[in-house]
C-alpha cells in the first residue's frame, strides 16, 4: 500500500518555485530518508507533505486521497510533524506538552482519557522522559527539548511521522535510541516515517529508500544501495568520498575525504 505520493508536485515561498516537479511513492511501513544539500528543498518538501505549505501544481496524496480533501484534525489524527525551527514561547512543562499533542483525539487536554495518560506514560519511558513531567521546557538543554518535541510526535500515535533533521540536538547515544525507537515502532507498529537527514550514515543505516534531492529537483530515488554510491555523493555535494559496506550492517557507509588529505591519498 501506498501512504504518500507525489505526482509531480511543485511548491514555492511567493513567486519563487522550490520544487520542482517532484514525484515519487511511499509504501506504508518504510522509514524514507530525504537527503541533499543545504538548500536543496528537504524542509519544503516536508512542508509540502504535512499541508503547511499549499503546492502550485501537481497532487500530494495520503492513502490515496488528495491531502488538500482531508480536514486538519482528521489529517493529524494520522500524520505528525516535527519541524526544525519549532518556539515554544510559554513556559508549559513537559506533561503539558505532551497532553497538547493528544488534542486531535480530545479538545479537552486537562481533561485526559485513560488512553491519553497511557500512551503518554509509555513513550515518556521510552524517551527517558517521566524524571522532567513537571519540569517546564525551559528549565531543559536543548537536547532535552528536542527529546520532549520528539514525543509529542509519537503520542499522537501517528500512521505517518514526519521529522526535519531530528537527531541535530542530540548526543550520538540519543541519536541511535531515538533512530532505535523509530525503527522498533516502524516494526511492530507499521509506522511510516519520512525524514530529512544532514547525515548520510544515519541515513543510510536506518531508512529502507532515499530520496535525494538537488536544487528542488529529485535526483534519486531508490533503495539504500542505490543511491549512497560514491559516484552519485561526490556529484551532488561536490566533495571527495569513498563507500564502503558497513562491517556489521553491510549497508553503504559514507567516509569524507578532505582537501587537507589530498596529498595523502595520492601517495
């Protein structure tokens, strides 16, 4: 099945187009990696596929129906975002946050039904987050508040979560247990997850497709090991790389090559 298509979609900020003619399918149950270049249209396509920002031309589809055709609650009951530039400007606590993220199940959040209380208990436990309930979201690191963001996503308990760059205020410990996570609720929960990732390792070892995208425009789209191929790297973001097979995952593994090195991998 089918949980997200673009056919041919384009989008633009005024009368700017950034994207270009995208297309390309989704399957339900796949973790899709969205990587490129800064600037290349990762968080507007995202955009694009959560309804924040309206396409000029083509379809977004979510299980087959037109996006623009489904209501904001009934399409958040289903769907979740996590941007990358989110504000929060009250000083609300973590339990707080949390119960906001039920709202489209319940208009009442200071009122929470039993299942609110445990879908809410069961990922504060998996994000390591029941110590801070009462703690407001100021009184927390940056990587602490990321981890808050992070759940809100998953106790709306979506079909689909799409994240923009989630792993970028976590340490690399937090970084492969939320990727864990992710992966452990795509297994026994048939999650779909979309995401934009800077980093082409993380990418590479937990998303089953990639998608990359150069000037708004897709340039591959494809299983792992069809598109982290040194050949492709090296043309799209203009830099020396070798890949080779991750010695435990056999997954494609990205290694820079820097300038300064230059003289050293000629001799």
């Amino acid at each position: 099945m089918v949980i997200l298509e673009f056919k041919n979609v384009s989008a633009a900020y005024g009368k700017e187009e950034i994207l270009h003619n995208i297309s390309f399918q989704m399957k339900k149950g796949n973790f899709v990696g969205v990587i490129g270049p800064n600037g290349s249209g990762k968080s507007t396509l995202l955009k694009t596929a959560v309804k924040i920002l309206r396409h000029s031309k083509g379809q977004v589809l979510f299980k087959n129906t037109d996006t623009g055709k489904i209501s904001a609650r009934d399409f958040a009951k289903s769907v979740s975002f996590l941007p990358s530039d989110i504000e929060i400007a009250y000083p609300y606590t973590v339990k707080e946050l949390l119960l906001m993220a039920r709202y489209p199940f319940s208009s009442d959040f200071r009122n929470p039904s039993k299942r609110d209380i445990e879908i809410i208990v069961s990922i504060s436990k998996q994000m390591e987050l029941t110590p801070f309930f009462d703690r407001t979201i100021f009184q927390m690191s940056e990587g602490e508040k990321q981890r808050v963001l992070l759940a809100q996503c998953l106790v709306q308990e979506p079909e689909l979560i799409v994240l923009d760059e989630p792993t970028s205020h976590l340490d690399i410990g937090f970084q492969f247990a939320f990727l864990d996570l992710l992966k452990t609720l795509q297994k026994t929960s048939d999650l779909s997850i979309l995401a934009a990732l800077h980093d082409l390792n993380l990418a590479s070892q937990y998303c089953e497709n990639i998608l990359l995208l150069k000037n708004g425009s897709v340039i591959k789209f494809g299983e792992v090991q069809d598109v982290i191929k040194f050949e492709i790297i090296e043309d799209v973001y203009h830099t020396n790389v070798l890949v080779y097979p991750h010695p435990v995952s056999g997954k494609p593994y990205v290694f820079g090559i820097p300038e300064s090195w230059k003289n050293l991998t000629e001799k």
